[in-house]
C-alpha cells in the first residue's frame, strides 16, 4: 500500500508524520471488533501492536517481526514446560533462537 495510507508526508501532529495516533491508525483500516473480545491479550489492549508487528515489512507471515513461536516466548518465557503439541511448533527454529532477551 502507498505510504500515504498511514504518513501525511508534509507535516502532523504525530511522531513519525503519522496521519492518527498509532492505535487509532490501525482501526482506521482494520475492523475494531476483531480485538474486543472479553478476554483482551494486554500488548493488544494497551495498542501495543508493535510488540508484534512491523508497519512495513517483514519476512516473516502476518507482519510479524519474528516467527510466531519466537515471538510469544518473548514475552512468555517459561511457556513451553508443558510441551502441548502446538507449542512445539516449529520445534528447531524456536530452539535455535532461544530467549536470550
Ligand atoms: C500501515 C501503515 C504504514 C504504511 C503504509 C507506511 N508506514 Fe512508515 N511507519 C508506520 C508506523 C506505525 C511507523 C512508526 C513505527 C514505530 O514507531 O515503531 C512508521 C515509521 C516510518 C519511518 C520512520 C523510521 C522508522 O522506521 O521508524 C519512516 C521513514 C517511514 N515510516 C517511511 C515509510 C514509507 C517510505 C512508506 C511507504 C513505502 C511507509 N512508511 C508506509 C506506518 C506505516
Ligand atoms: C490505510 C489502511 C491501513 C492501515 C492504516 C493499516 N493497515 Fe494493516 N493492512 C491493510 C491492508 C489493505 C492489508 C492487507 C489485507 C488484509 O489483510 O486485511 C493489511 C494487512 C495487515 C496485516 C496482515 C498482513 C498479512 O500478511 O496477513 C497486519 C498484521 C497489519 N495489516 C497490521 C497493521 C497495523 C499494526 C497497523 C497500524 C500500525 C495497520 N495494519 C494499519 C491496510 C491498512
Ligand atoms: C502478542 C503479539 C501480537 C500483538 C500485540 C498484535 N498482534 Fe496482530 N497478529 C499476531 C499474530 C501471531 C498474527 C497471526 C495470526 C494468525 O495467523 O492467525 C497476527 C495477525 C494480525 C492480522 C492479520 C490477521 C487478522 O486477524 O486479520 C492483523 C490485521 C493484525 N494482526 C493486526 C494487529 C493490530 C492492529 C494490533 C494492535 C491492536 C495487533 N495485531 C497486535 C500477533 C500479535
Ligand atoms: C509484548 C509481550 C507479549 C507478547 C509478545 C506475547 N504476550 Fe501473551 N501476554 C502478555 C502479558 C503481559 C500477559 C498477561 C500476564 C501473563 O499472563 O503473563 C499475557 C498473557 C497471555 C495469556 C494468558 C491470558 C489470560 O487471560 O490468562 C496467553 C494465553 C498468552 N499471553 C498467549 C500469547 C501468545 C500465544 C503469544 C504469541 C502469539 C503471546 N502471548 C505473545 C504479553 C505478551
């Protein structure tokens, strides 16, 4: 998508030229509903989307800034104790990164 979709490329009131503050940014394009379930994952509820995703590009699915396992032992460190079988996916490449901070 064109650079305008999220930066006014003369001036803004935002960091980085941003056309909204960064939450509302991403609800302008992307429906709201999706992330108010009851339960909301706290870097979500606190518009954290860049935990998670790059803006731009990256090479991993969805955006994401690391592979999907990778990137929830991030935060969640001591997760895979229990071994049920999705956690272990990709077994190698999550091993191989470690959590090393
Ligand atoms: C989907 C929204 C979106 C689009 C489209 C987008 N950007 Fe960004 N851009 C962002 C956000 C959000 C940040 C701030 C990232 C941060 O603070 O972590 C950013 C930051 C930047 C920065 C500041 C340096 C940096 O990486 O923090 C530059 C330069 C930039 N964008 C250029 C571009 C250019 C050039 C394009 C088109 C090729 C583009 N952006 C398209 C959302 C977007
Ligand atoms: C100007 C419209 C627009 C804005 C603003 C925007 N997006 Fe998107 N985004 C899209 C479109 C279009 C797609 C591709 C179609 C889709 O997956 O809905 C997309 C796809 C994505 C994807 C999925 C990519 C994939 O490979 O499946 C992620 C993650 C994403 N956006 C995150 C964000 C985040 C985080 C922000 C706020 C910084 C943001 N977007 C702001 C339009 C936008
Ligand atoms: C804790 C990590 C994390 C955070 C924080 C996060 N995401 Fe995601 N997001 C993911 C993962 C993982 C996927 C891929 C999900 C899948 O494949 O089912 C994804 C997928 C997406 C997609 C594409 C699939 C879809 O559901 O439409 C969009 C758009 C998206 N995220 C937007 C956002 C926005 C906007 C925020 C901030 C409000 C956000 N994400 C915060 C991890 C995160
Ligand atoms: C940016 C940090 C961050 C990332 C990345 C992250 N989480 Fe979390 N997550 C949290 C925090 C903070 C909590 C609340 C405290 C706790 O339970 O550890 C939480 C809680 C949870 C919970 C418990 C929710 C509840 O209500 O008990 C689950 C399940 C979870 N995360 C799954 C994931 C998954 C799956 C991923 C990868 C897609 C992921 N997290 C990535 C920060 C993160």
């Amino acid at each position: 998508m064109g650079c305008t979709g999220c930066h006014d490329p003369h001036s803004s009131k935002n960091a980085k030229l941003l056309k909204t503050k960064l939450l509302a940014l991403c609800f302008s394009c992307h429906d709201k509903t999706g992330f108010a379930g009851k339960v909301v994952h706290p870097p979500v509820a606190a518009g954290d989307c860049m935990a998670c995703h790059s803006p731009h590009s990256t090479d991993e699915m969805a955006l994401l800034l690391k592979k999907p396992v990778a990137q929830c032992l991030e935060c969640h460190p001591n997760a895979t104790h229990g071994q049920h079988a999705p956690s272990r996916q990709p077994p190698v490449s999550v091993q191989a990164k470690g959590n090393t901070g």
